[in-house]
C-alpha cells in the first residue's frame, strides 16, 4: 500500500510539472486523494476543500473517506471557517469511529471551539464547549502525545471563566449587593479552585465578612485559606488576621 501510494504521488508530481492544472475526472479515488492533499500542503484550501468534498460524494464507501472527511476539516479550519470545522470534524467521530483519524478530529474539534472561545467579558458558550471536547480528548485518548496541551489549555479556559466570574463579584461588592458577591466567590472557589482566582476569591469573601463583623465566619474562611493557599502573595496577610483575630475573640471568651 505504502509503495502504491509513493508511485501514484511519483507519477502525479510529473505531470503536475508539465501542466499548470489537472483533470481529475479519469483519477480514481487514491491519485484524487493525493492531488486534493498536494493541494491542501500548497495553502489552497478553498481548491482543496471542493475536492474534498467532490470525493465524499463521489466514493462514499471507498476506503479514502476518512481521509477526505478530516482532510475537509482541516480545510475549513484553515480558512477560519470554525463553525464549519467543527461539522466536519464531528461529521467524522460520530460516523466513522473505527477511522484513525478520530482521535485527531476529537483534538480538532476542541481548537475550533477554543478559537471560537471570546474575551471574558462577553458569552463564554464556546469556551465552555472547548473544555468538554478537549476532556473529551483526554478520556477517550489519554496516552496520545496531544494530552498534555489539552490540559494546558483547559487550565487557560478556565482562567477565562473564573476571571469573568471573579470580575461580576467584584461589581456586585461595588455595588453593595453583598450575598450575592460572596456567593460568586464561593463558586469560584469551588469550581475554579486550580485557577489563580480561586485565593483571589477567597481572600475578598475573607474582607467583607470582616467588614460585614461576621468574625467567626471570617475566622473559618482564613484557616481554609492558609491550608488550601500555603504560597499565594497575600498567605502572611491572612494569618496575621487570623492570629489576631483569635487573640482578640480568646480576649473576648475570657472577659465574659
């Protein structure tokens, strides 16, 4: 098979030198494969994508399918055509499983969603969607090469959504809507807890109970804090509140 293809490419590549263009019409699907992926390596990816596409509908049940099916994906991809890409690439995983090529359409499929992922500030569907294709990636694949950047890149996407929480608490506090404010840092907590936003969070909720004399409660956001937080920037702040905190409230439980 390897040798076959190495002649068709061989025999291809002359006659592409001779001519400016090819008919594909008399190509049978392998030799129409190659021109369509030759066309494809020379950055035409709208030529290559109407090829592509041509062999889908000309040899639905050939054996160069899926070949021709990620090949189209990529093309669209390329092209920026995202939302397209994404149709391509799921086209392939749910319709031919058995392909080589699902495990990098299943990769392909969570970058098109991560280039579709916005700025924080605005809807954050498409950053949420590149985080279940990407998880997706890492169950079904986990000792594929590309898990490692698929983690990667889950830990930026939810940087992104943690910070757009991070972001609405903090309007909230401004805003004098205090339970609401502590409950977006609960979640934040909670579910973002590996991002940077997480002690972020905890040490604001930490502040308002202060200021709000809520103390005890204050004083078990602190002792999480410096167990969960032991390296970030504001640990010394925070156990010298808690320490002086605990002094004043044993001050208190002694004079009464």
């Amino acid at each position: 098979m390897i040798i076959r293809t190495l002649i068709i490419s061989v025999i291809l590549f002359a006659f592409w030198a001779c001519s400016s263009s090819i008919d594909t019409i008399n190509l049978g699907p392998e030799e129409r494969l190659q021109y369509a992926i030759s066309l494809f390596e020379d950055e035409d990816f709208q030529e290559a994508a109407t090829e592509f596409e041509a062999l889908l509908l000309q040899y639905p049940g050939s054996v160069i399918v899926d070949d021709a099916q990620y090949y189209l994906g990529l093309c669209r991809f390329e092209r920026d055509e995202y939302i397209l890409a994404a149709y391509e690439f799921s086209k392939l995983i749910k319709n031919m499983p058995a392909s080589e090529f699902v495990s990098k359409s299943q990769f392909m499929l969570a970058e098109t969603f991560y280039e579709l992922s916005p700025n924080y500030n605005l809807d954050q569907k498409y950053t949420k969607k590149a985080i279940e294709e990407y998880q997706a990636f890492i169950d079904f694949f986990p000792l594929n090469e590309k898990v490692s950047e698929a983690e990667q890149k889950i830990g930026e996407l939810n940087d992104k959504l943690a910070q757009k929480e991070y972001d609405t608490a903090v309007i909230y506090e401004k805003m004098d809507y205090y339970t609401a404010a502590m409950k977006y840092y609960d979640g934040i907590v909670e579910l973002y807890h590996d991002t940077k936003y997480a002690p972020q969070a905890m040490y604001r909720k930490i502040q308002l109970l202060m200021e709000r004399e809520r103390e005890d409660e204050a004083l078990a956001e602190m002792k999480k804090f410096i167990k969960q937080y032991p390296e970030d920037e504001n640990f010394n702040k925070v156990e010298e509140l808690k320490n002086s905190l605990e002094s004043k409230l044993r001050g208190s439980f002694s004079s009464n």
